[in-house]
C-alpha cells in the first residue's frame, strides 16, 4: 500500500511538472492568421478555415491539439458567404464579437470586414451585426489607447496594401479611416508592398502595434512594429515604425499574420503565429499555428526571438 501510495504521489506529481510543456504546432493544418484570447480558464483559438468560422477551446496550449471546436458561423449570402479569413474573437463592454474577412466565391475584390455579436460568453452563439469596411479590407483587430478602442485594418492607401485605423464608435459601427502604415521599406516590399494582419501588444504602459510586412507568398513575410509615441492614435506621426523582426528560420518561413495572449497567471505575453515548413512560402492552408512567449529588451520593446524548431518540447505559459 505504502509503495502503490508513492507511486501515486509521483505520478501525480509527475503529471503537474509535464502539464506545461507543449510542442509546436498547435494546428498543423489550416492554423493561418491565428487569433488566440484567454477567458475563465480557457484559450480561446481561431484560425482561418475559409468557409467557416470555428472556435476550438482547451485549459492548456498543447490541450488546443485536441480541444473541442464548434463552428460558430457559417453564411449563404452570397456577398459574405466565401473567402472567409482571420476571425478575431474580443470582448467589448462585457459581450463578446467576432471580427472577420469574407466575400463572394468569384475573386479577392469583394473582401470586406465583418463582425458577429455574441453574449457575455465566447461559446454562446453569435449572430450577423453587419459589415464595417464598404471598401477592401480584411484581417481587421481592435486597439485600444486612453479608454477609446479602435478598428485597424489592412486597406489599399495609394493603390498599396497599408494599414488603415478608425475610431470604433461601437462594436458594431467605424468612424472615418486614415492610413496609419505603408509598406515604404525594402523589407516590406519583398515581391510585392504588404502591410496587413496587424496585432496589439501592451506591456508596462507602452503600446505596441505589430503586423506582418511583404507578400505571404514568400519567406520574407515577417513582423514589423509600430509603437505608440502620443498624441492621435489615428495619425501616422503619432507611430514609430521598427523592423523587421521574427523572420524565417529554424525551417518556419513566413512566420507572422500573429496575435498576443496573455498567460493564465497574467505574467507573460505569448506570441501566437503562423509559417509554414514550405521553403518558398506559402499563404494557404499549408500554414500552422504556433506559440512563443515574448521576451523584453532593457527599452521596453519586445523582443520576439525567432521560431522554435517544430516538435521541440518547450515550457508552457505560467499558470497553466
């Protein structure tokens, strides 16, 4: 009995030390544009699917492997029922919504950002609450700066991809748009002038914005970083403009399209990314989804590292 009682002891103690550890990726399939939150004891994963919108849940990064997904929504009109890309689920004034690309199935010109309106839970349902951008716009998030939240995008400013911002007048409904970041530097313009997928990162009451610069189609697609320096969040001279940073390596290419998470004990920020093992890129569903914690220079600016070797076994975040 003594003997079984240790053995029990040390399994269990064994099954806390182990219950941390991950290893990416996290979705090997279909893990593109990855957006990850955490709630009440849950991460919260969404990814682009392209014909739908799903949610997967689990208590732990590596539980997301095998954690229980629904599909939240899926749509027949024909304006919106396609091409569905980069859901972001957040939660505003207590209700949760999901922000979200789609168009028709007949060409990319009719992508446009949409949102979903939920309940005071991510796993209730939603329901359609209307399109935000009349013109091209995808990979849409929300920043927030002095009590005001804003809807930033990726937009056409000057015929080239940028990234655009307007005041969120309501969960549901934008202000006017400015451009806040065009793909002006040689590390931008790798084939062709990207900046999309842009990502809110706050630490020690600085704030950041990251995004993903040049074309997807390449292994040059990686992050760039505006970060908040006062005055009008809406104006590009209140940014600077820092990169690139977490590029291809360790046979990850294209890692970016990325959001933030905070740990469950609110101590670290993990990034949450997508590449791919494709050596020439890739910007389909041959892209996964993966997660790194993010270290901080003596600045205070992040430092992201590059991406781990696929299938190492890492440290999960604290208070997992």
């Amino acid at each position: 009995m003594r003997v079984a009682s240790l053995v029990g002891a040390f399994t269990g103690l064994l099954s806390l030390v182990t219950a941390a550890s991950f290893s990416n990726p996290l979705k090997p399939v279909n893990g593109s544009d990855p957006h990850m939150t955490y709630s009440d004891g849950y991460y919260y994963l969404m990814t682009t699917t392209w014909t739908n919108l799903q949610i997967t849940r689990a208590k732990t990064l590596e539980g997301l492997k095998n954690g229980e997904t629904r599909v939240v929504w899926s749509d027949s009109d024909p304006s919106r029922c396609c091409n569905v890309w980069a859901p972001e689920l957040h939660k505003i004034d207590n209700k949760w919504y999901i922000y979200y690309t789609a168009g028709n199935n007949q060409n990319l010109d009719g992508q446009r950002s949409h949102v979903l309106e939920g309940g005071s839970d991510p796993w209730d349902n939603f329901s359609y609450a209307g399109q935000l951008t009349q013109d091209w716009g995808i990979d849409a998030t929300i920043l927030r700066v002095q009590n005001q939240n804003y809807f930033v995008w990726s937009c056409f400013a000057d015929g080239i991809q940028s990234l655009c911002i307007a005041t969120l007048q309501s969960p549901t409904s934008i202000g006017p748009s400015r451009a806040l970041s065009q793909p002006l530097l040689d590390w931008e313009r790798v084939d062709t002038p990207v900046n999309e997928g842009p990502a809110p990162l706050y630490h020690d009451g600085k704030i950041f914005l990251a995004y993903s610069a040049s074309f997807c189609w390449t292994p040059s697609y990686q992050l760039g970083v505006l970060t908040y320096n006062g005055g009008d969040p809406t104006q590009a001279s209140s940014w600077v403009k820092t990169g690139p940073f977490f590029s291809s390596a360790n046979g990850n290419y294209g890692p970016g399209h990325n959001s933030f998470v905070n740990s469950p004990d609110g101590t670290e920020i993990w990034n949450i990314y997508h590449a791919t093992s494709i050596s020439t890129g890739n910007c389909d569903g041959n892209r996964y989804t993966a997660a790194k914690k993010v270290a901080w220079n003596a600045d205070g600016t992040p430092n992201f590292g590059s991406p781990d070797v696929l299938g190492t076994i890492l440290d999960g975040p604290s208070g997992e």
